[in-house]
C-alpha cells in the first residue's frame, strides 16, 4: 500500500477510533441522569477561608504542563489552601513546587498503566473518593484535563459549590463553570481555566526546581559511569509512554556517533528499567561507547542530570517536557499526538520539533493494539539527517542566546 493509500486508511480508522462505542453512549446516557440528581453541600464548619482542589490525572509531562496555571492561581488566592488530586505516579512531579500545600493520590481509572476491575469499579471508586473528599470541604474544584469526566463527577459528587473545566464530552455536564474548549497548546489551555490573562503567554516558564543534593548525586553518578565531568554531554532519552511513539533504535544510534563525531563529550541513554533493552540496542549499533543510565536516575536526578545537558533529545514523552522545565534545549520527535498541544514549552527556536510527512498525522491515537505497526510508520518515517539537523538548529540557537546573554 502506497503512503497516500495507508494514509487514508488510517484517517478512516482513527475517525472510527474517535467515534463514541455503544457502551460510550450508554454511559453517557447514565452520566446524565446522574448529573441531574441533587447533591447536598459538604459539612466544611471545620475550615474558614478558601480550599481548592486541582484535579490532574495524568503522567509526568502532562503535569508539568499545568505548573504556569498552579502558580496563577496560587497568585489570584494568595492565602487559599492548594490541594492537588493526583496518581499515585505523579506525585514527585509536585512535590517541590510551594505553590501546592497538600498532595492527595488515588489510581485514577483509565491512568493506570496496567489495570484490571469490574465495569462498576470505577464508579464505586468515584463515590468513595467523592466521600473523603468531602469530609476535607472544597470551596471550588479545577478538573485540568478537558475530557476527564472522571474527575468533574468526584467533584460534582463531593458537593464541591464550584467545579471549573471544559464543556469537552461529558466533563462539562458536571461543573458549574464549563469553559468552551479551544485547540492551542495544553499550558494555554491550564491558564485559560484559572482565568489568566493570555497575553504574556510567550514570557510563561515552567521553571522546574533542581536541588543541589540531587545535582550533587548525578555528579557521582556520573563519575562512576567514567564521564568527563568537565566536558559536555547530551542525552538521549530512548522511550516514551507509549510504543507507537519510539523512534527505531538503529536510527538513533546513527544520530548519536553523527553528533558524537561532530561535538566532544559524552552521548548518556536515559529511560527507565524496563527501557533497559531499548538503550542496549542503542548501544550495540553504534560505533562508539554510551553512557547507559537506564534505570538509574529518579525524577530529581533526572531533572538534575537534564539541566545541565548540552541537549536532550527523545521522543514526545515526560522527560523532554522535563528537560525544557529545567532549561535544556531540546529536539522531540512527534507522531501520534500534535505537537501544537503537546511540544516542550520555550523558544521554538531551541525546542526543536521533527514530524514526518505523514497525511494521518497527528491521528491522536496511541494504542493501535490488534493492527500491524509498519501500518503506522508516523514517527519511523523520520529520518536521521532531519533529526541530525535539527539538533544542530538546537544546539546554534542556545548557543547564540548565550552570546547575547552575555552582552
């Protein structure tokens, strides 16, 4: 099948993939009734003042993108308790940020990379969850994923007087305050909810913190895997949260001599454990010898060992989200998702993005399980010498911010 064919089918397929199932609009239609029941107020005597609760499913980048917006509304309620709703997987993403006074988690359905329960489970979870939190009293409730109607009906559910998201799908029944989406980039759209104004949105950083102890770890690290520690390094990260999205190991082990040719210093394969087997293939393509830290860094020393990168590169996933938030220049390459909701925040300039020419692309679907993935050649289409010229662009844009810097 030709690209152009494939592409077509592919549009069909995602279309259909989109398409609410039958027992999406069975739910809906549950949803609905449920919306229209009444739900007294939480007893909140106990607390005088503003609490509010922000609602956030997801993984690590899609966190890090709400960091502008959690700071906005720490500015707008100064004196006002933040709690923020999280999986039990993204905690240690807001764990240093002040602006957050109280971290809860629980196993949001349909978040859990490996899940397993009734039909009824995520609803008994709902009710559950939607009771605690209403012993805690919620003045208003930020549901900061567009389509997650999860969330809003905890909310709903817990008596919270305002529920503020996005009039998406069947979140929009169940708050008080239902925004109408926008297409724009997802730090936009976090700021748009809290009612920040949009016209310094360029100026916006994510602004990770590093700590000095885990910077200090790193170096250790380092040292002991025999890197120069006066010599630059860049790093790649080898996957992604989701199979579709990795680029072909061969591919990045020619990038990788192409710039360790090019540049001095050290070429580090970051990613986690199971991430392990990517980086060895990595490794054993290429010409020369990688530091192989798969596995060995957690998020603090990630973002520690990111922020003093000469670049990170990856595909669309967390840890380049990360490496922006830490101030590493970057190059992503996109397939799937749109990269005009989902690229590393900054300067274009330094946060390069790399799509193939795809006509399917970004069809916005992540699972293609039962379908053969040469089907879905999105991101293998990419090739190395526009990855490699990418990075140069990259690396030339940092390095000419840097001058001017210095004047």
């Amino acid at each position: 099948m030709d690209k152009e064919a494939l592409a077509h089918r592919n549009l069909r397929m995602a279309e259909a993939f989109h398409t609410p199932s039958l027992m999406e609009q069975i739910r809906g239609a549950g949803l609905r009734a449920i919306a229209g029941m009444p739900v007294p107020p939480p007893h909140s005597e106990r607390f005088q003042g503003e609490r509010i609760l922000v609602i956030r499913p997801d993984h690590l980048g899609d966190v890090l993108l709400t960091l502008p917006a959690l700071r906005r509304l720490r500015a707008i309620y100064p004196s006002a308790e933040i709690h923020a709703l999280l999986g039990p997987w993204s905690a240690d993403v807001l764990a240093p940020i002040k602006e957050i006074d109280l971290i809860l988690t629980l196993p949001f359905p349909g978040f859990a990379r490996a899940e397993s329960g009734s039909l009824a489970s995520p609803y008994i979870l709902a009710a559950q969850t939607a009771q605690r939190l209403r012993r805690v009293g919620y003045s208003r409730a930020y549901v900061l994923r567009r389509d997650h109607w999860w969330g809003a009906l905890v909310a709903f559910l817990a008596g919270v007087p305002q529920r503020i998201g996005y009039d998406f799908g069947d979140t929009g029944r169940f708050l008080t305050e239902a925004l109408p989406y926008q297409a724009g980039h997802a730090v936009t759209a976090n700021l748009r909810l809290i009612g920040s104004n949009q016209g310094n949105l360029p100026e916006v950083a994510l602004n990770y913190p590093v700590d000095e102890a885990s910077r200090l770890a790193v170096r250790d690290l380092l040292r002991h895997s025999g890197v120069d520690l006066n010599a630059p390094y860049t790093v790649i990260h080898v996957g992604s949260g989701a199979a579709i999205k990795n680029w072909n190991p061969e591919k990045w082990a020619k990038t990788a001599d192409a710039l360790r040719s090019d540049l001095e210093g050290n070429i580090i394969l970051t990613g986690s454990a199971h991430e392990s087997g990517t980086a060895e293939q990595i490794a054993a393509h290429m010409k020369t010898t990688p530091v192989n830290l798969t596995g060995a860094t957690d998020l603090p020393r990630l973002a520690a060992l990111l922020a003093d990168a000469r670049l990170v590169m990856g595909s669309d996933s967390g840890p380049l989200h990360l490496a922006a938030a830490v101030g590493a220049p970057t190059v992503t390459l996109f397939g799937a998702a749109d990269p005009n909701e989902f690229r590393p925040w900054g300067d274009p300039a330094s946060h390069r993005i790399v799509v193939s020419a795809i006509a399917c692309r970004p069809c916005r679907v992540l699972d293609w399980s039962g379908d053969d993935f040469a089907n879905h050649p999105c991101v293998q289409d990419i090739s190395v010498a526009d990855v490699l010229e990418n990075a140069r662009r990259a690396l030339a844009a940092t390095a000419d911010g840097d001058s001017a810097n210095r004047e």
